[in-house]
C-alpha cells in the first residue's frame, strides 16, 4: 500500500462512519482542507503524526510487522 492508498482508504473509511472532513478536522485540531487534501492526494507533507491522528480516530491502527522472504503479489504482477 502506498501513501494514496493509504489517503483512500482512510477517506473511505470516515465517509463509511459518516463522518464529514469538517468533524474530524475540529476534533483532531487539523485544517479541514489538510484532510481533503490528504484524501485527494495533493499534499505530499502531511506529517505521520497527523495520519496516525486520523487513524486513530477512525478507529484502525498501523502495525509493524517483519519483511515477509515472499514477494507481495503486488511485486510480482509489477515485477
């Protein structure tokens, strides 16, 4: 998953809980166009820490986790 991924995902996510961009940006003291912009991939410096906010207020988490020796499937389709 890259970054726009990760955008996408997490703006499907809080458009599933119901939740406007304006919300979330008053509860997580964030701009609301810092939200649209992360969502729709026009911004490039947005902090971790404030994805991780969003993450967390969304209700999902990032986890570490080993490098699997096995490639992903996406590697192997884009070679």
């Amino acid at each position: 998953m890259d970054f726009q991924e990760l955008a996408q995902e997490l703006s499907r996510l809080r458009k599933s809980k119901h939740i406007s961009q304006h919300t979330m940006a008053t509860h997580l003291h964030i701009s609301r166009a810092t939200i649209s912009n992360f969502e729709n991939g026009s911004s490039a410096d947005i902090g971790l820490k404030k994805v991780m906010q969003m993450a967390d207020y969304l209700g999902v988490e990032f986890s570490l986790r080993e490098k699997s020796p096995f490639p992903t499937f996406e590697e192997v389709v884009n070679g």
